[in-house]
C-alpha cells in the first residue's frame, strides 16, 4: 500500500477530475468538427452534464479538436472540445466534450 493510501481514510477517495455530477442520459444531437460544421453525424450522448457530455461518434476524434454539439430537441449548437476518445466495440468512439463556454441547455434535463 502507498504513503499516500495510508494517509486518507477507509472513506476517503481520490479526486477523480470531474468537478460535476454526470446524469447517465441519452441525448439526440448532431456532431461536427468545428473545421466543417456542414458535415454533422446524427448520433446520441451517453451521458450529461452543464458543461460537458460523453457522445457516441462513428469516427476517431484527436484529443483538443473542436466540435459542435447541437441537441436535436432545439436549443442552440455549443462549441467544445474533445477531452479523450475512447473506440469502442462495432467501430465506434466515446468522445468526452467540454464546453468551457457556458452550460449546454438540455432542454427539460437542464434542471434536473
């Protein structure tokens, strides 16, 4: 066991890095590179958050790359950027988004 493990208490956790609550819900939206905004993939979230979503794309995204993310129930495209980049099972890719601009608005699922 590490120093530090014997340090923290048996309830103690690390800081996992998210600093909010993510909601396991599944979004419509449309993707796209902010290099060619033209060209969105229709596809769903995994999960929410104000200011971030994991999203399903069918493509490999690089970690900084831009991207916009607009909720298909209305509600305006917000620019983010790609955190990691998962490939998943049948050839697709759980992309982590943030947006450091401002809270996405949900629709409904903005107040919960």
């Amino acid at each position: 066991m590490s120093d530090s493990a014997q340090r923290r208490g048996p309830n103690q956790r690390l800081f996992d890095g998210r600093l909010e609550k993510r909601l396991p819900t599944s979004v419509p939206v449309y993707l796209a590179p902010l290099e060619d905004p033209r060209a969105p993939e229709r596809t769903l979230t995994e999960n929410i958050s104000f200011h971030g979503a994991c999203v399903i794309s069918k493509r490999s995204w690089r970690r900084g790359e831009g991207s916009l993310i607009t909720p298909l129930a209305g509600g305006f495209a917000q620019a983010g950027r790609v955190i990691y980049c998962l490939q998943r099972a049948g050839n697709r890719f759980c992309l982590g988004v943030e947006f450091p601009d401002g809270a996405v608005k949900w629709g409904e699922l903005s107040s919960a």
